[in-house]
C-alpha cells in the first residue's frame, strides 16, 4: 500500500510539472501580445497599459506619427503621480472606448495645455473620460481638460476635474478653431482664468453642439483675483474696473462660431466681478440656438442669463472713391508732361525749367492723395485730419502746376501744333482734378446702418435665437435675463467681429446686425445700477423680437428698468413680459392693447366664429393692468391691419370701448392713461 502511495504521489508529481509548462508558456505568449500592441498589424494601435500610454505620447512628438493611425483604449490608464506633460500633437482617430483616464496632473509652464496639447484637423477624439487636474504655470493659455487647441473634432467626451489658465480656458478645450467640433460633451469640476473662459470652451470659433457643463466656473473671489476689502459701494457703482477678468461663460467665454443645443448648470462668476459674463456664453458675435442655462449667473456688467454682452456682427463694404480715380488720372498727366518735356527739352531753357516745376507739382499731388489710400499693412481708412491735410497739399500742388502750365503755354510758339495739344489735354486734367479734390471731403466715411430688423431664417451670425434662462441673473449694470449688453465692443473685448469686403479706399459702408429671437426668460434679474431688462438690459443696437419674459425683476436702486428691455436704442418687435418690476427711475413701459379677433377669442378649431369686442378688448386690458398696472396700457394696433371682422372699425368707434373700460373698473385717469396719457410718459421718458 506505503509503495501505491508513492507512486501515485510521483504520478501526480510528474502530472502537476507537465501541467505547469504551457501554463508559464501562456503567460510569457500574453506578455509579448501586451508589448506587441503597439505594432500591431495595420494602423491600429491598442493601449493596454500604463506604458503603452505614455510610449503612445513621446512618439505624438511628431504629426507625422499619428497620421491615419487609428488608437483604441481597452482598459482604463491612471496617471497618479506621472510626471505627464501632455500628447504634444495628434492627427489620428483616437477612439476611448468608454474607459478612463484619471489621476492626470500637468503643472508644467506653457500654453496649449490638455490631455492632448493640439488636436489636429484630421484627428477625432471619442468616448474618452478624463478626470484630473490641469493646472500649468507661466503664460498658461490655451487650456483645456481634453485639448488645449482644437482643430478637429472631440465627441463623447467627459472631462471631471480642475483646468486653471490665463486666457482661453475651458473644461473641454482652451480654443476650439474654426475648424473645430466639439459634440456631445460633458464638463464637471472647477474651471478658472482671467479672460476668455468657459465650461466647455474658452474661446470657440467653431461648432459646438449638445454639450453641457455642471462646471463652476470662475465662482470664488479667490480665483477672480479679487479681495472683498477693496469692494466699496463706490466702486460697485462708480468704477469701470472693479475687475480685470472678461469673458466668462457657462459653455463659451466668448463664440463667434456656432453654439447649438447645450445646457448649462454650473454657476458663473462672483458678484460685482468680472465683464460680459452669460449662462451660455460671455461674449457673442456667431450664433445660439436652443440653448438653455438653469443656473446662477454673477457679475459685474453686461450680466445676462444666457449672453453677457452680444457684440453686432459688423462688415464693411469698400467701394471704389475719387481717390482711386485720381491716382489713375495723375497717371495720365504724368505720362503727357513727360512727353511735353521730351518735345521741348532741347529748346527754350527758361521753359525746360518751368515744365521741370510743373512735373514736380505734380508729384507732390500724387504723393500726397496717395497717403489717404488704405494699404495692405493698414487696411482701416486715416483719420480726418491727415484726410484733411493730404487735400490741402493736393490743392496747393496743383495750383502750383496750373501757374506753371500756363506760363509754359504763354511761350509755346504757335507752330507747335503737337506741344500745344498736350498742353490742351493737361490743362483740362488739371481743372478736373482740382474739382474733384476740392469736394473730396464730402464724399468719406460712407453710411453706418443697422440692419437686425430685416432678419431672416437663413441669416444666422449675429443671433441667438430659442434659448431659455431660469437661472437667476445678479449684475451692477447691463443686466438682462437672456443678454446683458446689445452694444459695440470695448476696450477690453476681442476683435474678432469685423469682415471687410470690396477693395481699399476710402469711400466705405458699415452694417451691424444683432438679434434676439424667440427667447424665454423665467429667472429673477437683479441689478444695483441701471439698464435691467427681463429679456436684455442695454441695447444700443439691434433686434428683439418674439421673446417672453416672466422672471421678477428687482432693481430697487437701479435706473431704466423693463419688462423686456431696460434702456434701447434698437428694435423691440413682439414681445411681452409678465413681470414683477421694481426700480428707482426710468421704470416700465408700454403696451398696446391687441384688437386681433384669434387672440381674444381663441378658438383653434372654428377660427371664423372668433370675435373682436370693445368688451373682450377691456377684459384684456383688465388682466394687463392686473400683471403689470394701469399705467403700462396704451391704446394699440392700426385699424386697417387686422383680418376679420372687429366691432372698433375706425377711430369713431373709440369711446366704446372707455365705457368698456369703465364697466371693468378703470377710473377717469386710468382711461385717460390708456388713450394718451401713458404713450406720453413713456416717449418723454425714453426719447
């Protein structure tokens, strides 16, 4: 038995070795596969570990590396306590696959910070998390969670920690380029900097679409740079420069490119800091569709819930002027007092000298109109003054050469049939010339034209149009729930607004176009200062059409307040507010009563049996004066542009509808509002 044992003992012994061989075999084959995986067959790379990774980033130090090579992530990469500086450069398809890559720190000096430094524009990053911290020191722009500068497209992709930059800084990308497309994207953690900051991107130029960022972004006085002790009530209503940070946007710091269907729910900004601070974005100039903030939005001036201050597009059209006629007509005479020159060089000498002053004359008039011609380096017409002095020496140069010519034509001798033509022909240049200089100065500058009132559907810079704000806004100046500030840039904005067509000269039109189109605003608006709106707070310029606002309005100590608009200079076209308002001066506006049969007597199914009565007129005006007070009613809509039938027909037909008004319970001042007396207070209030 004691032999049995043994022998099924060494049997079993022998069986376990046997075993054990293609068990080690297995594992060295698996390991060489892992260091395999990055040369793989084809173009494929897969990163499996840590060191596939980072071997995967040194070689990105080369674009022509990750051309057409496709990168899949099969398991997730942890970074914690890897000195990592980033993938300098990537022009591939780089596909995440869902997993992760965390514990990422870059702290280095330099700009053009992110998971990848630059995004090329061939390359796609997808279905990538990221979560870590980006927080470089030194010049610090261009920083972003996924891509310092994006020129491709980034899709799917989640960044969840802090990037901290200087200017163009966002969760996602620090600049997404003309070229760039940000899709689908998701940003959560703390987002910081001075300039050009956003949730998703600091600084877009190109497309983003349905992204969404819970960020905070720029929300402690600590990274606003700013110390509470140095705020006074002064300098809150006083001072244009309480804070240096611009730009600060809950998806975008600043867009001239497309933002689509993004959602913002982190807060932005610090109270009393920061200029051109919005829900959505900062500063606008492109296009907003469908996008929708739901959080708090703080700041110093042009504060809105969905733009901080919506910047016109502006395009200048050059045309052809005097100027550019001029310099071809000073050719001309050039050319003829050069052959009058030859004809008579070897003559009389006294008048070789006076055609050689002629000639000179002539070049000091065309040196000097050639100074108010634009050129290449300096594409922006001079000012008056060198206008004005480059015609003044235009002038005093032809007058010298007119005095020449004629003594010149004095001692022509009659024979001189051919000299004598030439002489003919400049003569007549000149006394053209000279006419035309002197009404040259009547003719500069071109027109400057506002053009939002003529949008259409297929015009789309320099809108933003469907979106909604129900975050609260809080600002000092320029408040407004869905845009803070419809005005011409300042000194501390990009110029990033300006197209300019048509060759050089200095004959030139200028058009501005901004509009807002069919928002909705439902959160509170409150400011300190003045020019609060429900919809937009200061509009210089521009287009407000179809919007509503039904947010409460608190502006106690504020000047120029509205329901839509606080202070406008623009074009309010159809819009309403439902409103609770409080101000200080300059409070409140008008609206005109609707005669429109299918507003007052709605009926969707038999429209033809819809009426328009002095009595549903005055229980409109009853509910008007319920919302916002007798003293916004004013008497409304032409007679003759309303289709169907209508009981007030024409002006006559009026006091019909004070006795409407009395049966609903208006008094006599309240009817004499309604009819002038609140138009009135409203044009001697605002006009």
């Amino acid at each position: 038995m004691r032999n049995l044992i043994k022998r099924i003992s060494a049997l079993l012994l022998c069986l376990l070795l046997v075993l054990s061989l293609p068990v080690t075999a297995l594992a060295e084959e698996a390991k060489d596969t892992d260091e395999a995986a990055a040369a793989e067959e084809g173009t494929t790379l897969r990163i499996l570990r840590q060191k596939q990774f980072l071997d995967f980033a040194e070689n990105c130090r080369l674009d022509s590396y990750s051309r057409n090579l496709s990168v899949v992530l099969l398991t997730d990469i942890d970074l914690t306590g890897v000195d990592f500086a980033g993938i300098p450069i990537f022009c591939g398809n780089f596909d995440g696959n869902g997993h992760t890559v965390s514990g990422l720190s870059i702290t280095r000096d330099g700009s053009n910070m992110g998971l990848f430094r630059y995004v090329d524009a061939s390359a796609l990053i997808q279905n990538l998390t990221v979560s870590g911290e980006i927080i470089p020191d030194g010049s610090r722009s261009a920083v972003g969670g996924i891509a310092g500068h994006n020129a491709g497209k980034i899709q799917n992709c989640f960044f969840d920690g802090t990037v901290s930059g200087s200017d163009d800084v966002g969760g996602i990308a620090g600049i997404n380029a003309i070229t760039g497309i940000i899709d689908g994207c998701h940003s959560k953690g703390v987002i910081t900097g001075d300039h050009r900051v956003g949730g998703v991107v600091g600084n877009n130029l190109g497309v983003v679409r349905s992204c969404n960022n819970r960020s905070g972004v720029n929300t402690t006085a600590e990274e606003n740079q700013i110390k509470l002790s140095d705020i006074s009530l002064e300098t809150i209503t006083g001072s244009e420069s309480v804070s240096a940070v611009t730009d600060i946007g809950g998806i975008a710091g600043t867009s001239s490119g497309v933002i689509r269907q993004s959602k913002n729910r982190g807060n932005v900004g610090y109270q009393h800091m920061g200029y051109n601070v919005g829900g959505i974005a900062g500063t606008q100039t492109g296009y907003l569709y469908k996008c929708e903030n739901f959080a708090q939005v703080y700041g110093r001036k042009e504060v809105g819930g969905i733009v901080g201050q919506m910047e016109p597009t502006t395009f200048i059209e050059y045309t052809e002027d005097t100027m550019q006629i001029l310099q071809s007509q000073l050719g001309t005479v050039s050319n003829l007092t050069g052959q009058a020159f030859s004809t008579i060089q070897d003559g009389n000498s006294d008048m070789g000298v006076q055609v050689d002053d002629l000639y000179n004359s002539l070049v000091d008039a065309k040196d000097a109109l050639d100074t108010l011609l634009p050129n290449g380096d300096d594409p922006y017409p001079p000012d008056r003054d060198t206008i004005d002095a480059a015609i003044n020496n235009a002038n005093s140069s032809l007058a010298a050469a007119g005095s020449s010519l004629y003594a010149i034509m004095d001692s022509v001798n009659d024979t001189a049939d051919s000299l004598s033509r030439i002489m003919r022909s400049i003569a007549g240049q000149i006394s053209a010339m000279s006419a035309t200089v002197g009404n040259a100065s009547q003719n500069l500058g071109g027109t400057i034209e506002d053009i939002s009132d003529r949008d259409t559907a297929e015009i789309l810079s320099g809108k933003v149009e469907k979106c909604t704000n129900s975050g609260a806004v809080l600002g000092d100046l320029n408040a407004g729930g869905v845009v803070g500030a419809i005005a011409y840039e300042n000194r501390l904005d990009p110029e990033n607004d300006l197209q300019i067509g048509g060759d050089n000269s200095m004959n030139f039109d200028t058009q501005l176009r901004a509009v807002i189109l069919g928002c909705e605003n439902s959160g509170s608006v409150t400011a300190k200062r003045q020019n609060v709106g429900g919809i937009v707070g200061w509009m210089a310029l521009g287009l407000t059409k179809n919007c509503l606002s039904t947010g409460s309005i608190d502006a106690e100590e504020a000047n120029y307040v509205g329901g839509v608009a606080g202070k406008s200079s623009g074009y309010v076209r159809q819009c309403s507010a439902k409103s609770d308002i409080t101000g200080n001066a300059y409070v409140g506006g008008i609206a005109g009563l609707n005669y429109y049969a299918p507003f007052l007597d709605a009926d969707p199914i038999h429209p033809e049996r819809c009426r328009s009565t002095v009595e549903l007129i005055a229980k409109h005006a009853a509910h008007y004066k319920q919302v916002g007070g007798a003293q916004m009613i004013a008497l409304g809509s032409d007679f003759d542009g309303i289709d169907g039938p209508h009981q007030l027909e024409n002006a006559a037909f009026l006091p019909l509808l004070a006795d409407a008004l009395r049966k609903e319970g208006f008094t006599e001042d309240e009817v004499e509002g309604v009819y002038f007396r609140n138009a009135m207070r409203f044009f001697e209030e605002n006009l």
